[in-house]
C-alpha cells in the first residue's frame, strides 16, 4: 500500500533576498581594520632588525611574507608573521616591485616621519627608558614624582578654597531664607490652640444594665 505525502517549499522571491542582503551588510561589521597585504607597513619585533620598519612586498604563505626596508636598513628577505607587527600605514606599491622603487614611495608617503611622531614610537621609547634605568634612576623618579604630586595637590586645595570663598554668599542667603521658613513655621505652631481631647477608655467587663445586657447593647436599643 502506498501512500503519497506532498510538501509544499516556498521560494524565496528576489525582493525577500534582497531585503536579506541589506540586513547582513547593515548588521556585519569588520571588527579587524589592519590586514597583512602588499604594501603594508611593519614594525619588526624581533630578531637582527628588531626595532626597525619595512614593507611586505609579497605573501609566500599563511606563515611567511617577503618584506623590504630600504629606508631603514633591512634586507629583503622573508620573515613570519609572529616576528612582526602590522601598523596602520599602508603604501601604494605592486607584487615585488623592485627596491629602488619602494624607497621612492615609503619618502613620497613621509612613513618614517609619521611613526616617529606616533603615540606608539613615544611608547617604544619609554619603554626601553625604564629598560635602562639603575635603581638609582628609579629612585630618583620615584622623588619628583612625590614632589610634582605635592604641587599638583596644593595647588588643587587652592583653587578648592577660592570657588568655596566665592560661593559663601549664596550659601549664606539660602540660609538666610531656611531660617527664615523655620521660624515661619513655629510662629503657626504657637498661633494654633492646642485642644485637649481625653483618651477613649474602655470600661470594666463586668458592667451591665438592670436587665442583664452589656451597656453598649442597651444604649443601642435605645
């Protein structure tokens, strides 16, 4: 015996696809901004040139790129990718363009200016600072720092009790006007007599009538 089952599949029509795509490209976001491509500025981390720039000129693998760094006395030759940092400059040069070329783009593009006036080549340099310094140098940092603190500090109280000195009289008029309110509000307390109502005893349990019933029933028959 055979049955038959039908299944019904709607389609998608274009404009449902469409409608789709845009939510996707509203929604999808790139959270990475710096890629490893051709011509790519990198920061050498390690190794001889370490400290050095150069550009990658082309990617061998997912592991590898062929850099070049004229301006910065850096061979080519290929480097891994763990060994380097990506920056955010990028030149406009083509798949292993020849070095005299590069050197013409990277001081056309002012790179070695740019990084040397960046937040990260200052970051760099402090860092090798602090690398350098003796205990002696620690210490000494570790005093102007106490006495720029104590300056800073002073001078943060006085500019506190110059802005308190100014708002004194503003502070004293809205006193002024508090007091003023209370004494408003004991003057209508006094004017107002006081009345004097006696507290609702109960009475004793064992008081009845003549007839025998509780005082309240009574009164109410009556």
């Amino acid at each position: 015996m055979f049955v038959k089952i039908c299944v019904y599949i709607r389609l998608p029509l274009s404009s449902d696809v469409q409608r789709s795509s845009r939510s996707r490209r509203k929604s999808a976001t790139m959270p990475f901004k710096k890629f490893a491509q051709i011509g790519r500025v990198i920061y050498i981390n390690e190794g001889q040139y370490k400290g050095k720039l150069a550009v990658i000129v082309d990617i061998i693998d997912t592991n590898r790129a062929l850099i070049d760094g004229p301006c910065h006395g850096v061979p080519r030759q290929q480097f891994k990718f763990c060994e380097m940092r990506l920056t955010t400059y990028v030149l406009k040069i083509c798949r292993g363009m020849r070095t005299k070329l590069i050197r013409t783009a990277w001081e056309a593009a002012k790179i070695s200016e740019k990084f040397e006036a960046s937040t990260w080549n200052k970051n760099i340099k402090k860092g090798l600072l602090r690398a350098s310094m003796t205990d002696f140098d620690r210490f000494k940092l570790g005093r102007a720092k106490q006495a720029r603190n104590k300056i800073v500090k002073s001078a943060y109280l006085r500019l506190k009790k110059n802005i308190l000195i100014a708002k004194r009289p503003t502070v004293k008029a809205a006193r002024k006007i508090r007091g003023q309110k209370l004494t408003k509000k004991k003057e209508l307390k006094e004017k107002k007599p006081k009345t004097w109502k006696p507290r609702k005893t109960r009475g004793p349990r064992a008081a009845r009538n003549k007839d025998g019933k509780p005082a309240k029933t009574v009164k109410a028959a009556k």
